[in-house]
C-alpha cells in the first residue's frame, strides 16, 4: 500500500451503528402517511440494505413515490430528536483510529450523512477527539459518490489523492473513490455482505470481514478484540 497521510472514514456501518434508529425512523415517518396509502412495511434488513444515500433517495428505494418532501422532513425531524439514542461504536473502530491518530495519519468522516447530524454523533461518542474534520452533506451539496464531495473533502483537508485512501462499507463510498483514484477499503459491518463487497465490480483493494482484519492487513496494527 502507497503511503498513506490521510485516511477518510465513512461512518454509518464503518464506525458506528445507527441502524436500529434509522429503521425505528423510517417506522415513524410511515406510521404518517395515514390509513388511505398503501404501503408494505420493511423489514430492518431491507431497511439497513437501502442506506447510504440522502434520506430522499433511501425513502424513494423503500416507499417509492410516496417519498414526498413531507415525508423526508416528518424523517428528518423525528431522527434528529433521536439522534443520540441507540448509538454504539463498531467492535474495533476506536481503537484503530486511537492508534492511526497516535501514529499521525490525518483521520477524517466523510460521510453522507448530514453534517450538522454527523458532527454531534462523533462529539458524543467521543470520536472527534482522532478526527480532523467531520465532512458531510447539506441538503443542497453534492454527496457521495459524486465527484464534487471527493474533492471538497480533499480540498478541507488538504490532502492529495496519491496520499489519502478511504475505509468503507458500501459500493458508495467505493465509488466516491475511485472518482479521484482513492484506494478503497471495505468492510462488511454494515449494509453489504461480505460477499456482496467481495463480487462488486470495479473491485476494492481490499475487503475485510470486521476491523480488525483490515486493520492487521492494511495498517499491520493488531487490535485488542
């Protein structure tokens, strides 16, 4: 591996788990559409399966057109009176970049969650204390895997694209690679098997099973778990 000064991290399903709240969200916001729209209730898998892009964009995968503008504000707004329940930190993540920031690489969430959202999560996890920025979306910005966001999170940093490589979960943060030659890394600890990671084409450069293999493989850093 080239290396590597900067390191961004997504962070739902690579640092954290968030998903019970999401799928209690996206309960809420259904249990509003009243008794006249048909719908068929997803399941927490099926809900976990369509996160990574905006919120619109996630409702229209899992409630099609029903997704209305109302529907993602009545979303928004009961997620973030609840954003600080059901928050837990994946098995290993704190430790690696505990150790990456001792070490001096440049850590960074490049996430496509809201930044407003993203930042008090890492504040109240204690993540922030390893992070140099916290980059996320508006609701007017570009996102992942959008050539733009890359280049706006290189450019808060920085950092160059022959330093920097990005840890992931999902074929979105892949892709939000590749459009600036960032080597991907991914794990399945959040809404892709490991399979489904290991078969995508255009490949990663590597795919782990948890953190800590990818931490040993990449970094050469054994976890504690």
């Amino acid at each position: 591996m080239k290396p590597a000064k900067t390191i961004l991290f997504d962070l739902d399903g690579t640092l954290i788990d968030h998903f019970e709240t999401f799928y209690k969200t996206y309960q809420y916001a259904c249990s509003t559409l009243g008794p006249d729209k048909e719908i068929s209730m997803a399941g927490f898998d099926q809900v976990k399966a369509a996160i990574g892009g905006s919120v619109p964009q996630t409702l229209r995968t899992l409630v099609g057109d029903l997704a209305t503008p109302e529907l993602c504000k009545c979303f928004e707004d009961y997620y973030k009176k609840n954003l600080l329940i059901g928050l837990s930190i994946l098995e290993g993540a704190q430790e690696l970049l505990n150790k990456l920031h001792t070490l001096g690489h440049q850590l960074a969430v490049f996430t496509n969650k809201q930044e407003v959202f993203a930042k008090p999560i890492c504040k109240h996890l204690g993540l922030d204390t390893y992070l140099s920025e916290i980059i996320g979306t508006t609701p007017t910005s570009p996102r992942k895997p959008e050539l733009a966001f890359t280049e706006q999170g290189l450019q808060r940093l920085c950092a160059q694209p022959e330093t920097t490589i990005l840890i992931g979960d999902s074929p979105f943060d892949l892709k939000s690679a590749q459009v600036c030659s960032i080597p991907a890394y991914l794990v399945a600890t959040g809404t892709h098997s490991f399979d489904e990671l290991e078969n995508h084409e255009p490949k990663a450069h590597g795919v782990y099973k948890n953190m800590s293999e990818l931490a040993k493989d990449v970094f050469q850093i054994n976890l504690s778990n």
